[in-house]
C-alpha cells in the first residue's frame, strides 16, 4: 500500500512522528511537505494528496493541520476524492469501512501522538463494506459527477 502523508507547519511534528510509526510497519510512504516549520499555505499540500490519490498514484492519504478541518475541506475539492476528519478511532474506522474516503485528516493540535498513530492505523486496516452503504456513497458520488 502506497500512502501520502503531508501537512502544514502546525502539522509538521505529527507528520514526522506518523512516517516514523508507519515505515516501522513497512508502509510505502510518500512525504509531499511541509519539510519544516515554516509557514505555508496548507491548501497547497492538501490538494496534492488528493490529485495523487485522485490519479491512483496513491492508495490513500494522511493530512495534517492544527485541526485538520483545513485540509479535509481542500482534499474535498478534488473531485472523485473522500477525506474524513477523524478524532477517534470509532469515526477513523466508519471512514474507510461506511464512507469510503480515501484520505483521513487530523488535527495536531486536537489529537496526541499515540492516539494519531492508532487513529491512522485502523483507517489504513480498515475496508470498504458496501452493502447499504455503497447507495449512499453512490448517491454522493453521482451528485460530485453531475455538479461538474
């Protein structure tokens, strides 16, 4: 599995901590920025997650920001992509298993280290389940297509 993770200045330590945990695990790990500290504009960094999950260079995303509301609402602009905002591991699940997004978005300033490293890992194990969830995302789906 190939994952991109990235995040702004406010996410820059989290990040670093989660490719730390997910190489341990011998993820494919993408680091699309920030590289530092310093300021950026995060909707850079979020669009670029999802491009690459929108053109399946990745299987799925990691963003990063102080609340991680930014970056969802950016990821969410790429057409065809899902990213969910996740604080616990219950919505982390729900967000793969009934929703199908293919990005998770946390916020550094909301979750610690060791509860982001089990957040992101049941996102990354958990699967689309279909079923009567699949009309509703199909609902969701054919309405993105017919806005464009």
């Amino acid at each position: 599995m190939v994952i991109g993770i990235g995040a702004d200045e406010a996410g820059f330590a989290l990040k670093k901590i989660l490719i730390e945990d997910l190489q341990k695990r011998g993820l494919d790990v993408r680091d699309f920025g920030c590289f530092d500290e310093s300021p950026v504009d995060y909707p850079d960094i979020g669009f670029a997650v999802a491009k690459a999950v929108q053109e399946g260079t990745l299987d799925r995303g990691i963003l990063v920001c102080g609340t991680g509301i930014g970056m969802c609402i950016a990821a969410n602009k790429v057409h065809g992509v899902s990213a969910a905002l996740c604080h616990d591991v219950y919505s982390a699940g729900k967000a793969r298993t009934s929703n199908n997004a293919q990005i998770i978005t946390l916020g550094a300033r909301v979750v610690g280290p060791e509860l982001a490293k089990i957040i992101v890992e049941r996102f990354l194990e958990s699967d689309f389940s279909g079923g009567n969830s699949a009309r509703k995302v199909g609902k969701i789906t054919s309405f993105e297509d017919s806005a464009v």
